[in-house]
C-alpha cells in the first residue's frame, strides 16, 4: 500500500470512528431521555442526597477559580478592547463591549471551560473507576438503572450549579472590565455602570444562561458516556477522563456556534 | 420448591468478546438447593459465563434460564423481576465507597420494596449480624479489609433474602483462615436460607469443603471437561488434567525439579 493510499485509509478509519463515536453519543442521549421521563414520573427514586453532593462539588467548589479566570478574562478584555476604542476615541463604549461580550459568550463559555475540566473529567474518572471495581455491574444486576443512579444526579447538579456559576462568572468579568475602564481609560465609575446597565438586556443575560444550561447538559452527558465506555483497566480510566474532556469542548464549541446564530436570528 | 427442579438451565451458550470465542456450546443445569462450582484455569471463562447468567452479557449463542424464564430475551422489566430473586457477589465485593456498608446493604430494599425506613434499618442490622459485621454499618468500604467487604458484598446480595446466589470467585485474594471463615459462613447461610448457591472458583480448599457438583472448564477446548463431585472426580476421572487440577498438581514444574 502506498503512502498516499495509507493516508487516506487512516482518515476514512478516523471519519468512520467519529460518526460511530456521534452515534454513541444520540444512543446515550436517547437512553438518558427515557430515564429523565421515568426520574420525574417517580422523583421519589432520584438519588436527592448525591444531587446535592454534586451540586457542592461541581458549584460550590468550583465557584472561587470560577471568579478568578471570569475577572482575569475581563481584565483582559478590557485592556485589549481599551487600546482599541482609545484609538478612536470612544472610551465610553469598553462598558458596553466587555458586558456584551462577557455575558453573551465569554461568561458561560469560560465557566463551561472550567467545569469541563473540573466535573466533566471526574465524572469520567468515576464512573470509569466504578466500572473497574465491578460497581456498575453490581447496579445492573440489582436491577437499578445506572443511568438513574449515577447520571442523572449529576445532570440535575450540573443544571442547577451551572448558570449560578455563570452569573458569579459574569459579575467577576464584568468588574475585571470596570477595573480596567476606571484604572486606564480614567472613566467614571458611575459613567461605567450606567453605560453597562444601558448595554445589557434581560434578552442578553438570559441567552448566556441558557447557553450555560446547554453547556452544563454537553458536559454530563459525554462525561458519563466516555466513564461508561472505559474498559476494565486503569490505562482506559485515563483514556476516558482525556476524551471526556476533549469530546466536551469540541461539543460545546459546536452549540456555542448553533445558539449564537439561533439567538442573532431571533434578534437577541 | 422441589429439590429436583432445575433453578438454572444453560443450553447451548457460546460466549466471548468481539470476535473472540471463550466459551463454546456450554450446557449444565443447577438444581434447587445445589451449592453449585463453576472452576477451571486462569482465562477458562469462568467469570465470562458467570456474567451471561447473571444477564450482563448476551451469548453469541444458547440460551440461559433462571426460574423457569430466559434471561437472555426478558424485557427490561421482565429482568427486573428476576433480578430480585437472586442475589451476585464480587471478588472484591463492589460495594459503592460512597456509601456506607448499611446504605449499600439497604439498597436494595428502598429500590425494591415500599418498607419504612425503619424496618430497613431492622433488615440492615439483621443482615450485617448474619455477615458477623454487625458493629460495621456505619464504616464506609475504605475503612474495612478486603474480606470485610466480601462480606459485606454477601450481606448486600442476601438483603432481599432471594433464592439464589452467585459469588464470584469468594475466597481469591483471601488467607487462608479468613477463606475458611467465608466458607463456613456460606455454609451456614445455604442451610439456613435453603439458598441455591453457585460459585465461580479455583480455590481447592474451598471446592471441595463446599461443593455439592462441580464444573470444570477448560480454556482449549472452551467447553467442560469433567462434571461431578468434587472427590469422585480427583478420584476416578479418565482426564488426567482433571485429575492434575483437582489434586493441585504441576506436571511442567515436577518435571523441573
């Protein structure tokens, strides 16, 4: 075989594994979605005790570095949209760039960084480990759905700490741009807020926390799926946590773009 | 029950991963009551067909019966009524470390039965006394030794007090006495609860102090070799491998020395 035809055997290999690997993912999904429908049909049976353990791990734990990057990340913002609109004069409109900015995309999707790094790699790892330990098995043959018990738990955690991260996430980068227009630009502070207030909507605010809620969903999911799919083996563990991670960004990306165009569309 | 009556039926199971066949054309039935040995060499099968009983995995082929019913075909629900008639235990006794032992043995009854909190609590403690770890319920699985959680891991299978039990592999990573100790504990539970038990093994000591009818597997042929009690097998199979297995004997390192 030749070099150009071993190339294009591996990419028609990888493209085949990326479409059987997408196909997991919608069965995943799908079997979650009837296990979602039974949880509220009885909430009585949905695991409330690690819902909230979750809820303490995935928000509560993860809510300072959250603020420190969100800040960072608005610092940043504002010092390179600052060098910018001093250009041109219109200093004034920093408030506006940085609030936008940060509430509609860069807000939810640092948090989601975070959290895909934080929840989404222990989510694999665990539920990887509890494969290696026989702890799955042991749930199917006592009849519980492991879907039931260590999925959705986690999902309904995730949900709830997900845009609350966001909201501290965007209030941090929004101070880290007001930092920036009162330190350097010399703008007023009341001037920077009332600028900010005027720029941001309810229509703006809500868009980032759903984008967050879809985030939150894209990182349990394919957390949970890549721990499902690990072999008995610790290197596998390993292997899982890592594409757990990537596989989690790339999907977020990807409804990162879908509900930006969505939300432009609908005029928000 | 009648003791005659087949708990168990595996007719024709043929078994593996991908396309790899470790288990071929496996057929033996389990008797009410039986203490039942599945043993044979490292990588013979013997925990593969383990997990097709217990409906894990599907077989490539043949079909597995338990209480008169294929759980190979059973629907969700179907097998969810089943699996509250028998109980599993793992080599290292799976319980959940985030848990504690009476929360992993109380599983069961909150997922199955509408019994107060109470009365779970009763069951729990009753449970944890008969594994003679009655002072334990409150340790998570971390803060116990590996045969406390075997134990343990019994406990939580026994919670919903079924019919049947399988246990793989009881006695492996175990010394000696605490081997023994599980043994006799297995014992006094089957002829306490009249539970029909089937054990996935190779430790001899334990085979032959409570085995009622073995199985031995072999990895080259994937299928059984010998079936019978332990003692008339070591005693008067024709297969000298068999007869080798049961009598712990290595021709390779005799030979050697």
């Amino acid at each position: 075989m030749s070099k150009q035809e071993r190339i294009v055997e591996n990419i028609g290999d990888a493209a085949w594994q990326a479409m059987l690997d997408t196909v997991d993912l919608f069965c995943f999904v799908g079997e979650l979605t009837i296990t979602i429908f039974t949880a509220l049909r009885q909430p009585r049976k949905v695991r409330w005790r690690e819902t909230f353990y979750y809820m303490d791990q995935c928000g509560c734990k993860a809510l300072p570095i959250t603020i420190i990057i969100c800040l960072l990340m608005g610092l940043i913002l504002g010092f390179q949209g600052a060098v910018q609109l001093r250009k041109v004069g219109t200093d004034i409109f920093l408030a506006d760039f940085v609030g936008v900015s940060i509430l509609k995309e860069l807000g939810p999707l640092m948090v989601a960084m975070v959290a895909t790094g934080r929840a989404g790699a222990s989510f694999a790892a665990e539920i990887g480990t509890m494969k290696v330990s026989e702890e799955v098995d042991a749930l199917e043959t006592m009849g519980c759905s492991p879907h039931r018990f260590l999925v959705i738990p986690k999902l309904l955690a995730m949900l709830v700490a997900m845009p609350l991260l966001t909201i501290f996430g965007n209030i941090a980068g929004i101070i880290g741009g007001f930092i920036v227009g009162v330190s350097m630009l010399k703008l007023p502070p009341v001037a920077y807020y009332n600028r900010t207030v005027a720029a941001i909507s309810p229509e703006i605010f809500a868009s980032g926390l759903i984008k967050s809620a879809v985030f939150a969903v894209i990182i349990t999911v394919v957390g949970c799926m890549r721990g499902f799919q690990a072999e008995n083996d610790a290197q596998s563990v390993g292997r899982a946590t890592t594409s757990a991670v990537v596989t989690a960004i790339f999907w977020i990306v990807i409804a990162d773009w879908v509900l930006t165009m969505m939300f432009t569309m609908m005029g928000y | 029950m009648d003791k005659s009556e087949n708990i168990i039926e595996v007719s024709g199971v043929t078994a593996g991963y991908g396309n790899n066949v470790v288990l071929k054309d496996i057929d033996f039935t389990v008797k009410h009551g039986e203490i039942f040995v599945i043993m044979g060499g490292s990588g013979c099968g013997k925990s593969t067909l383990l997990k097709q009983m217990i409906g894990l995995y599907r077989p490539f082929a043949g079909s597995v019966t338990i209480f008169g019913q294929d759980i190979v075909e059973a629907t969700l629900s179907e097998r969810r009524v089943m699996m509250q008639k028998f109980g599993v235990t793992y080599q290292d006794g799976a319980l959940f470390g985030s848990m504690t032992l009476a929360e992993n043995v109380a599983l069961p009854l909150e997922e199955y039965t509408d019994k107060s909190v109470a009365e779970i609590a009763q069951i729990v403690r009753d449970k944890l006394q008969q594994v003679e770890l009655g002072e334990f319920g409150d340790y998570m699985p971390s803060e116990i030794s590996g045969g406390m959680r075997k134990r343990a891991g019994l406990a939580r299978a026994m919670a919903l007090s079924p019919s049947l039990l399988f246990f793989d592999e009881p006695s492996a990573g175990l010394d000696p006495i605490t081997s023994a100790d599980l043994d006799s504990l297995i014992l006094v539970l089957q002829r306490e609860m009249k539970t029909t038990l089937v054990i996935v093994s190779h430790e001899l000591d334990s085979i032959y102090t409570i085995a009622d009818r073995v199985i031995i597997l072999n990895a080259a042929t994937k299928g059984i070799v010998a079936s019978g009690k332990p003692r008339e097998l070591r005693d008067n199979c024709q297969d000298s491998w068999v007869r080798d297995l049961l009598t712990r004997k290595n021709m390779k390192l005799e030979n050697k020395i």
